[in-house]
C-alpha cells in the first residue's frame, strides 16, 4: 500500500489533490456520489484530460450523454478531451424510433451481453490508464436484483484492477436507489453537494492515503471545477521569535510596552467611527519601514475611501503600494465563501510572502460563512496565519457607541495574543475618544488608558487618563482637576 501511495495520479483539480494527499492512489477505483448538476461528469473530465495530457491513455465510458455532447461540454469550459477515447454506449434515436420487442428474455439480459462485450473489448484494445465510467449506476437496470448488480460491479472493477487501470465511477443516489453498496466496493469516496448555500466536496473514504476530511467549498465556473481545501491549522514553527513590532507612535508603544509581538493575533475593538482600521493602517505603515509586506481585506469599505482617509492623517498608503509593501483588496462577502477566501488569502501568505494581514472587519467576513460556524472558521484562519509566523490585525466592531463595556460581539476574545480597544467618550459635553489594553500574553502593558486623536498629522495618544473614572462607562466623571 506504501508502494502504491507513493506515486500518485493528479486528478487535475489541485485543490482535490491536496484534499487527498496529492492525488489519487493507483489502481484503485473511486466513487464520486451527488446529485443532479453536482458536478460528477465534470470531475471526470478533468481526471481523464489530465491523464492525456501527461501522455496517459484515457477512457471516457458513457451510459447516458452521446460521444459529441460530451465534447462539446468539455470544450466549454476549456477540457481538452482531443486525446481522450469516448466509448459511446448512450441510446441513439433509433432506440426510440424501432421499439425493440423482446418476446422470451428480459430487456436487461439481451441488452447486458452487447454492452459488457464492447467494454471488455475497447478496455483490453486500448489498455487504459485512466477510465471514468459515468455513471456506474446504469448496471442496476440491466441486471436482475441487487445482487446480481454488486456482483456485476465487483466483477467490472476487478477487471480493470487487473488490466492496471484506476478508474472513477459515478453514482446517481437517490431515495429509490441508494448507493450504499457501491460506497463499500470501492476503494474512496467522494461526495458533491449542490444545496442552497452552495457547492461543496467531502471525502469520507481513501485506501491508502491520507485525507482533510469535512466539506470543502467548491465553484464550477467556466473553466471548470474549482475546490477549496478546508484551511487547517498547524503547530507554530518551533523556534519563533515574538519580537516586538512598535508601531511608530512613542506613546502607544509605551501602552503596549513596545508594541506587538510579530506573528501574534491582535484584535482591534470599538464601535464604528472610533479609529480603528486607521489603528491597524498605522502598524502597517511601521512594517513598511522595515520593508515588510502587508495586506489588507476589506470586507465593507472601498478601497478608494479607505486610501484617501489613510493619506489624509499622514499614513502614505500610495507610496507603499507603489513599492510593493501593502496590497488593499476589497472582498465581496457575498460572492465568496469562507474557504474560497481562505485560499485567496493563502496565496499572499505563500507565495507573495506577506508578513501581515488585516481583515476588516470581522463583521464583514461574518457575511462569508453561508450557515457555517464564525468562531470555528475564524479559528481555523487566524491560527494558520500564525503558524506561518503571520502577523494578523482582526477588526470588530462593538454595536455599543457608549454604555456597559463589551470587548467583541461574537465571544472571540479568546482568540486575541493582544486586544486593544477603542471607546467614545463624553466628556463635558464634548465627545472625545481613548485607547486601552486589555489583554498582552507575551508580556505587561499600561493599567491606564489614554486619549486616542487622529489629526492630518497622523495618531496621536495622549498622557494616562488617570483623573477620570468610570471610563469604561462612556460617560466618565472627574475625580480631581487639579
């Protein structure tokens, strides 16, 4: 099984590939399960162009859709099948039009022997590497019961497996005729769900290797099917090194007692207006100096507004575009998913090399998760930022503009290595604004908070707040003005 695992068959959608270990096992045959419009064919199709493309001797194997509509599918969405052999065994027009009477035997045993010879022919003539037969679950109407149809199914495979072929099979499952016998024959599985939320993939079965198991995003566009692979936290690379990450402003450094640690998590709270992307623009801005990479996702605000507003308080956010240390993306929540964005976020991290990232805000990101669990994804991302030693600036909001203090809505604190706040303040009928810390794991930080001003000439923070009390509040009150 080690032998077999160690080269594997790309099934030519990197993202399964990686779902499954880097492909698929040799010789083995695998089940792809899913309703109508899920994807199965299309899956085929780039298993089979990928095997052609790599010199392979590929076979499609149809039941149902004619040779030309499975070329011209395929063409559609950029499949080369030029050097992919199609058996066409699908019903032709003349099926219908000469209505074939069988007066002794059933329709299933006089139809069985033609299909299986041609398979047995065409497989042993052109001695393929790679067939997908779609869909295996046409056997059932040309055998008698359900046991004749495993043991047909059984037999086919083994053929294959001894003619040194890996094989897909599709399955139609449905209420009347569930696939439970096919996922025990073969030797993986792999699911496609087309539901309201979306597409998604999950693989519940791999002989021989190794899987990310749970439902992975999937888009089937006009180039084909695109998956996702679920983002999976590791360990944090043994040996890092948290130092401190000062963010220009002498006075906030002396509240975080020099900064943030690089490839920590800081979680930026406060209601809207109150400063807090700004904030995150403003440790940006110091990476940059050293000439590191940022980037930013924003999840609400264009790009165009957020670049003016940063330029007007003395944050060159153009000049560090132009050098290539900050990137502004604007995300569409809606028209992505959580592992989608995830996977867009991985490519920076991997191969453009960013050493911070912004998400703003959370609230925003909130809108991607088409019914799955906040907390968890967020977990997920945050954490593997980290273990790329990623310094990551998450953004919330808080709905309170004054009132009782709350660090986040969503019960995420926990995530945070560091949690700065921002809160409103009204103070002697003016409102006004100050900064604080709540939490530093890598070491102290100042008990106290202070005023938080944004000017054209960049932040500013103030001396502690020592004289006022019932800060937290919003509403706070003098204890001594002299």
């Amino acid at each position: 099984m080690n032998d077999a695992a160690a080269n594997r068959l790309t099934t030519g959608i990197p993202g399964l590939d990686e779902i499954i270990g880097g492909g698929l096992v040799p010789h083995y045959a695998y089940l792809v399960r899913g309703g109508p419009g899920a994807g199965k064919t299309t899956l085929g199709l780039h298993f089979l162009a990928a095997g052609a493309a790599n010199g392979e001797t590929a076979l499609f194997i149809s039941l149902e859709e004619a040779e030309s509509k499975i070329r011209r599918n395929a063409a559609r969405i950029g499949i080369d099948l030029s050097n992919v052999h199609i058996l066409d065994l699908s019903p032709s027009s003349d099926f219908f039009a000469k209505t074939e009477i069988y007066d002794i035997f059933s329709p299933a045993e006089v139809e069985r022997e033609p299909i299986t010879r041609q398979i047995v022919e065409t497989v042993q003539r052109l001695r393929p590497s790679r067939v997908f037969f779609d869909p295996i679950t046409q056997f059932r109407y040309l055998t008698p019961d359900i046991f004749q149809f495993r043991k047909q199914v059984i037999s086919f495979l083994r053929f294959l497996a001894e003619q040194q072929t890996t094989v897909i099979f599709s399955a139609e499952n449905s209420a009347a005729f569930p696939d439970d016998d096919l996922q025990y024959i073969s030797d993986g599985i792999i699911t496609l769900e087309l539901i309201q939320s979306g597409r998604y993939l999950s693989v519940s079965k791999m002989r021989g290797s190794s899987f990310i198991s749970g439902r992975h995003a999937m888009r089937l566009t006009d180039s084909g099917l695109h998956v996702f692979p679920r983002i999976v936290p590791s360990p944090l690379i043994a040996g890092h090194a948290f130092t401190p990450m000062p963010s220009g402003v002498p006075e906030l450094d002396e509240l975080m007692n020099g900064g943030i640690e690089r490839g920590t998590i800081t979680l930026i709270t406060g209601p809207s207006g109150v400063g807090k992307t700004t904030l995150g623009f403003q440790f940006m801005k110091e990476a940059a100096s050293r000439g590191e990479r940022s980037i930013v996702f924003s999840f609400e605000e264009e790009i165009e507004i957020m670049l003016q507003r940063c330029e007007a308080v003395n944050i060159p956010v153009r000049a560090m575009q132009t050098h290539r240390l900050l990137r502004v993306e604007k995300i569409e929540p809606l028209q992505y998913n959580s592992d989608e964005f995830a996977q867009h976020l991985r490519y920076y991290v991997e191969q453009e090399q960013v050493k911070m990232v912004m998400i703003d805000s959370v609230t925003g990101y909130r809108l991607c998760m088409q019914g799955e669990d906040l907390i968890s994804q967020l977990h997920a991302l945050s954490k593997y930022l980290q273990s790329k030693g990623v310094t990551v600036i998450l953004i919330m909001d808080t709905n309170s503009i004054v009132g009782d203090f709350q660090v986040t809505d969503i019960g995420a604190s926990y995530l945070g290595d560091n949690i700065i706040f921002l809160r409103f303040l009204e103070i002697d009928g003016e409102l006004r604004k100050a900064i604080g810390v709540l939490k530093k794991r890598l070491g102290d930080f100042e008990k106290t908070l202070r005023e938080f001003t944004i000017s054209r000439y960049g932040i500013k923070v103030g001396k502690p707040l020592t004289n006022l009390r019932g800060i937290l509040s919003g509403m706070p009150t003098w204890v001594d003005k002299l």
